[in-house]
C-alpha cells in the first residue's frame, strides 16, 4: 500500500491533510511529499482550518487515547481497563465502576480537546458566512463548510452523550468570556447535530477517489446523522438514513471480516468514515502524523513484545458472547501468555501466527485485536503501531442500524434482510458453513434480542457498546450482572468540576454529582 501524503503546518502541529494514490503493492513505502503549498489547498482559503481539525479529531483525548476509550468503552461490560492492578488506578474506579468524580482530570481534558474542535468550526463557519455575503464562494469553500458542520455535529454528539446538557456555542469566539453561557437542553442539542448533519451533507462528495482517502463524504454525514438519531430510538429517521447509505451502493461488505482491521484493509470497501494514521522513516515513533490508538491498547510486555500501555481491554464477559464458531471472535480477542506461562496454553493468532508474552502482572485475558499491528511494520517503525487507522463507521453498522429500525417499525422482513448481510459477510470467514445460522423470527421481540446481540459482537470494542445499553433501558441490569455498580445517574457524566467553579455559578453541575 503506497501512501502519499501531504502535510500542514497548523498552530506549530505537523498534520496529515490528506493520503492519496493508495494500492495493495509495496505495503512499507510511505513517502512525505513535504509542508503544504496553496496548490493543496483543493478545498479552498478555509482548508488549513478544516485539516486541523481532521489531525484533531484523530487527537489522544478526542478519539485514540485512554481518555477517549475510557469514556467511550470502559463504562460497558465488553471492556476493562486492563494492564496491571497499579496502572491506571486514578480512573479505574470512575470509568469500569461508576464511582464518578467531578475532579477527575480526564474529563477536563476531554471537555477541553473536544470544545476546541468546536471553536474552530465556528470559526470556520463564520468566515465562509462572510465570504458568502461578498459573493465570494468556491465549491471548495462550500465542501469546507459541510465538513465543518460534520465536525462540530460529531463533537457535540460526544458531549451530549457523555454529558447530557452542555453548553451549546455555534459563534465566532473573540473573548473568553463569551464562551461563559449555560446549559442548553439535550433537545436543542440534537437540535444544532440534526441542522449540521443536513447541511454536511449538502456539499460534501459521494467519494474522494483515490485522491483523499478518509476525508469526509456523504455517506460519512448521512451515517452519522442515522447513528444520532439511534441515540434518540427514532426509528423513522434512522431507516431512512441508513437506507440511504445502503441503496446508495457506494459501500459493500466484500471485504473478509479477517481483513478489515489489518493495515491492508484500511479505507477499505466497507469503510464510510476512518481516521487516517501514518507512520514515516523520520516519524517512526509519532502521533504527530500518526495517533496513539494501537499503543494504548497494545500488548503490555517487554522487549519486542512490548507493544503498548495494555490498556482497555476486551472482557471473558465478551469472549463468552459470541456464538460458536463465529470467527469474529479471533478477530476481535487478541490471545497471549504470560512471562513464566507454557506457550502451548496460547493460541497463535492469525494472521501471522504471533504467541505475544505479556507482563507476568496484567489482569486481563485478552487484547484488542482490533488494533493489532503487522510486525514487518513493527520491525520497520516501532512497536507503538503509530500508523493505525482508526475505524469510525462501517457499512456493517449502518446496516444493523437499519434492520434494528426497520424491526420496530414493523418491517422484519426488511429487517431479516439487513441483519443476514452482515451475518452471511461474517459466515464467509469461516471453514464451516453452517456456523451463524440465518435468523428467521418475525417476532418482534425475538428479533429485536437478534440484533442487539449481532451490534454487540460485530462491533465489539468499537465506541458504543455503554451507550446501547442505555438507550436500550438495559445499562442497569446488563452492568449490575456484570458486577458493576451503575445506577440511572451514570447516563451521564458529571462535568468538569473546574468549568463549573470558574463560571461563577453560570454552569450548573450535573445532577447527583
């Protein structure tokens, strides 16, 4: 796979901007085509703004670090925080037990690096409503203003389903002072995502071609807007969308399941929306053009096992899910041995028959495979697995998005219809045909527990396992067998107690906290 890449120099940051002319030859040559000229700027003037927060998105407390997968994954039952009983013990008890805390830095720091995503799409924004008043937009400006209004509808998605009622700012910020407002109701919320995504979607492109991989598109904005209209169980809204996505025939489910995850399956015939990652010869061991996604998660071990930090880490509870014989489950649950440990008690991991030795002191059972890493890219770069693209949608979830409407409006047919796509894809990675049976049930209640289940192990450790359950009504009972210690409150974090205190009694905490 041959990565071009041009870079942006943005407030002292080395960025991806795009990656281009990619093939399945010569996996190892990335090659930088140097800083960012005006001939780049395809997009047009506000392109700097709109790539800075493409390098943001992909950000340690936005997406790829412990701060982002502690609030996204560690709260549901499939994941743990892993690595050993001493690391990470000043956020273990707030994100695997729900014994949250206002003072908790991890959530300044993701309130913070999400909120500045936001003032740079209002920033962005406001400049294109300008230049749109003097007569003075290009079709690049306006594909620039749809990503904008992507961007800031995928942040304020974070925030107010981690939150609940935040503070709702869509202006140009010119004093610190302006950014001191109240609380603005879950509803007006979902009020600015709904207008953002529609207007995403207005200019962005069906595809980049080979051009910019990764960079947003339609689908990437219909996606999404069926995905926040999940959250709210609007069935309508959800089937239309993703019906959408799907009818479009944009995207297909070709792709083997084994291969969607390893570095030859990136931006690959399923993929709508996926963070690009790179590594380079001079940014070997970088999150500058890369992230730290796979470093976080990687195998806590030593020497050329030492892969990462060990943490957020797929459960027994998880393993226990899936049905027998479903090959997601090797390709989800990332199997090792412990220092001291007989190898043979380790399975060999496709695809490459990797036995990783993990510290003797880790807690967990397994790793994410997920983000596993080719080791002729180890060799070349650094165990860190810098280069890993983060995959945000799938067509496979857009389809379960559907068959989940599309049952609760009464469709089972449609319904049976999208969930088989997504089983049938997933039986094809297996030697036994008759693994994952077909579902037949038309019964609504039945099917409904076929299709939870099926989000559950095709998207397994993939951001929204926690907020399933809540919007199922299920978080209680699924996490309390699960030994945790949620109640109702834990819906939603409290907010940084910091914001609170230096408003000056404007932001009001959140109840129960």
């Amino acid at each position: 796979m041959k990565i071009y890449i041009s870079k942006i120099f943005c407030a002292c940051t080395f960025l991806i901007v795009s990656m281009a002319l990619v093939s399945c030859s010569d996996l190892l040559d990335q090659e930088p085509q140097g800083q960012w000229t005006a001939k780049d700027n395809t997009g047009g003037s506000f392109a700097s703004d709109v790539f800075s927060m493409y390098a943001k998105a992909r950000g340690f407390h936005v997406t790829t670090g412990n701060v982002a997968l502690a609030i996204h994954n560690v709260r549901c039952e499939d994941v743990e925080k892993g690595s050993t009983a001493s690391d990470g013990t000043a956020w273990e008890p707030m994100f695997d037990n729900f014994v949250y805390s206002a003072s908790q830095s991890m959530l300044q720091t993701y309130w913070t690096e999400n909120y500045a995503i936001v003032h740079i799409a209002n920033n962005v924004l406001d400049a294109i409503e300008k230049a749109e008043a003097q007569g003075s937009l290009t079709d690049g400006d306006l594909i620039n203003k749809s990503e904008a209004h992507f961007f800031r509808a995928f942040i304020y998605f974070n925030l107010v389903r981690g939150f609940g009622e935040v503070p709702l700012i869509y202006f140009t910020i010119t004093d610190a002072a302006q950014t001191n407002v109240p609380k603005s109701s879950v509803d007006k919320i979902y009020e600015l995502i709904d207008s953002d995504l529609t207007e995403a979607a207005k200019h962005l492109p069906l595809n980049w071609g080979t051009q910019y991989p990764g960079r947003l598109t339609w689908g990437a904005a219909k996606s999404l807007h069926a995905k926040t209209y999940m959250q709210r169980n609007d069935w309508t809204n959800m089937l239309t969308l993703a019906s959408e996505v799907i009818n479009s025939g944009i995207y297909n489910l070709n792709t083997p399941f084994e291969e969607i995850f390893r570095e030859t399956g990136e931006n690959c015939s399923e993929s709508i929306w996926e963070l690009q990652c790179t590594a380079t010869d001079e940014l070997k061991g970088s999150n500058e053009i890369g992230s730290q996604y796979a470093s976080v998660q990687g195998v806590r071990g030593a020497g050329e096992w030492n892969l990462g930090w060990g943490q957020c880490t797929p459960t027994e509870n998880l393993a226990n899910a899936f049905e027998p014989g479903d090959p997601r489950k090797d390709e989800t649950l990332l199997y090792f041995y412990k220092t001291g440990e007989d190898p043979a008690t380790c399975p060999a991991n496709k695809p490459w028959g990797e036995k990783p030795i993990a510290n003797a002191a880790v807690i967990n059972k397994y790793y994410n495979k997920k983000s596993y890493t080719n080791p002729t890219l180890r060799t070349k770069y650094t165990n860190g697995g810098y280069w890993v693209n983060v995959r945000m949608i799938r067509l496979s979830e857009v389809l379960l998005i559907g068959a989940e409407a599309a049952n609760e409006l009464g469709q089972s047919g449609l319904a049976l219809d999208y969930l088989e796509q997504v089983r049938a894809r997933a039986r094809k990675s297996s030697s036994d045909p008759t693994v994952l049976p077909k579902v037949t049930t038309t019964d609504k209640a039945e099917l409904r527990e076929k299709i939870k289940h099926e989000r559950r192990v095709e998207l397994a450790m993939e951001w929204d396992r926690f907020y399933d359950l809540v919007r199922w009504g299920d978080a209680q009972a699924v996490l309390g067998a699960a030994g945790k210690n949620y109640l109702p409150k834990h819906q939603y974090l409290p907010l940084p107690q910091a914001e609170v205190d230096k408003s000056n009694g404007v932001l009001i905490q959140n109840p129960n906290f």
